[in-house]
C-alpha cells in the first residue's frame, strides 16, 4: 500500500525473533522508526551511545543509524512502528523553531506519560485493523482496486499515521529548552531538506540548492555528503524517483504527462533515466512489471531524503 508506508510490529515475551537484527551484531538500519516500550526494557547501542529503555518510552532511530541491541528483559513488550515522513516534514517546517528531527536525531530516547502510551496505542491499533483490512481485501476482490472505499481506507491510514507519528513528535518539545545548538553545517542541511521538499520536482541541479544558500556547489555538496553520507545529487535524484513511482502507482497520468510534470527534457530521456535506476521502464511499472536490481530501488519514499542521518 503505497510503498509501504507504514508497517507495525509488536514485541512481547511470546515472539523470540531477533529484533530487528540487532540482538546478535550491530546493524545498519534501512527505513525509520520507533520502538514504544510499554512493559520491561532493556538497553540499546544507538550511533555509538548507549540507551537504557525503561517502560513507557519511546525511542526513535533513521535510517542509516546503527543499532546493537545489548540487553533485552524478558518481560519486554512493546512496539515497533516504521513509517515515511513525507507528509509530516511539511508540518514541521510550519512549527517555528522547531526543527523536529534534529531534536529527536540527538535525542533519540525519551520518556512518556502512560496517558501518552495509551493514546499512541489506540492509534496504532486502529491502523493496524485498517492495515489488515486493505491488504486482505486487495487480495481477494478484484473490485477493491477501483473501489472509492479503496480510498477512503488509505486516506485514513495516512490520517491516522500523520497523528500518531506528530504525537510522537510532539514528546520531544521539551528538549527545546535545553539550549540544543546546531553548527552552521546543521543548518546547511537543515535548509537544503526544506528546499528539496519544495523544489524537487522543478529544480533538479545541485547548484540552484547551493545557490539558495550562498554557497558554491562544490562547497555546498562536500557538506551534505559529510552530514548524510550521501551527495546532493543522489538526494535529489531520489526525491524525483520516490514521487515517479507515487505518480505512476496511484495516478492515472500517462509516462509522458509525469515527465513533463516533472519537468524532464524529453518523454524518451525520462525513460532512459528510470530504467537505469529502477530496472524496467517507467510503463512496465506503472503496469506491475516491477524490478528490484535497479540502483536506487531502496528509496521507496521520501522519508529517505528528509531524514537527518548521521
């Protein structure tokens, strides 16, 4: 369901799974998430510091972050919650002063009230009933595809998931007052995130990003690679592919009307572009034709690009 964009897992006594991996090594987490501890804890190697996670908390991790699980209490019951950012991020950048993600990259764990986790819980249950809901009948009726409840179900997925992860969010406000401060690269990065968001599809040349920030690109890129890992260029390349595959999964725009949408020279470069990443054409997709041996399959959605990474 579009991309995936969320997926929850729950943890308890019962479920002996290797937790994300990370019980048995250090691992590299791919997508972003959360881990909700309501009963026991345990204690956590996150980026290199250590973590002790205590019963009604929440700790948050990016991807690319790595994570070794040290300890883990037998009674520990929680969960797990994955899910993309890209309709959140627009809300942040409307919160003056508050730049959300820097906050909880620095402040990964923090405590709740059991008030909180009790709400959080009710949205998570919620959405897992629609979750099952969507997935169980796009199996079995032929129908739901073209269904407007179809629709309506999704929209209430992403109305439910906007709340809960902005209520998560919302529990790192008071790090506020802890006189966090952030370097002139942070804030670099910071604003080269909000001008991708609202550039990607229009501006796909380093230089118009560097040029917004005064600098020179070769400047510029040295610096969100040296923050991210990544070049500016592989970020933008990945914001234009997660919104092609939007566009052709949930749009009924021809190839040629999202190229030009997206601002491409041509119909026929579009398409060279996106076989080369992706594997297959942008029509055999848009049909099912999926491949995965492409270079930038990873990129799913555009939680990729405005995640703060180490």
């Amino acid at each position: 369901m579009d991309n995936e964009r969320i997926r929850i897992r729950r943890v308890d006594s019962t479920n002996n799974t290797n937790i994300l991996g990370a019980e048995t090594e250090p691992v590299q987490i791919d997508r972003t998430g959360c881990l909700i501890c309501t009963k026991g804890g345990g204690s956590i190697l996150l980026n290199g510091k250590e973590y002790t996670i205590e019963p009604n908390s929440v700790t948050v991790y990016f991807s690319y972050s790595v994570l070794r699980i040290l300890k883990r209490d037998p009674k520990l019951e929680g969960i797990i919650i994955s899910c993309n950012l890209e309709t959140i991020q627009p809300l942040l950048n409307k919160v003056s002063d508050f730049n959300g993600l820097f906050l909880m990259r620095q402040n990964p764990y923090t405590k709740l009230m059991p008030s909180q986790v009790e709400v959080f819980v009710t949205y998570i249950n919620l959405i897992s009933g629609l979750l099952t809901r969507f997935e169980v009948e796009s199996h079995n009726l032929q129908e739901w595809q073209h269904s407007p409840i179809r629709e309506i179900v999704r929209q209430q997925i992403q109305l439910l998931g906007n709340s809960l992860m902005l209520g998560i969010v919302s529990c790192y406000t008071h790090f506020i007052n802890k006189n966090i401060t952030y370097n002139r690269k942070d804030e670099v990065l910071q604003k080269f995130i909000r001008q991708l968001y609202t550039s990607y599809r229009t501006e796909h040349d380093v230089s118009f990003y560097a040029e917004k920030q005064c600098l020179t690109p070769r400047y510029f890129a040295a610096i969100i690679k040296e923050k991210t890992g990544k070049a500016p260029s592989e970020w933008i390349t990945a914001a234009l592919l997660s919104e092609t595959k939007r566009m052709l999964n949930t749009t009924s725009m021809t190839v040629k009307e999202i190229s030009v949408e997206l601002q491409f020279p041509n119909q026929s470069y579009f398409g060279k572009w996106f076989k080369n990443l992706v594997g297959c054409s942008p029509l055999e997709y848009k049909k099912g034709n999926k491949q995965s041996d492409g270079k930038y399959t990873e990129y799913n959605t555009f939680s990729e690009i405005t995640e703060i990474h180490k």
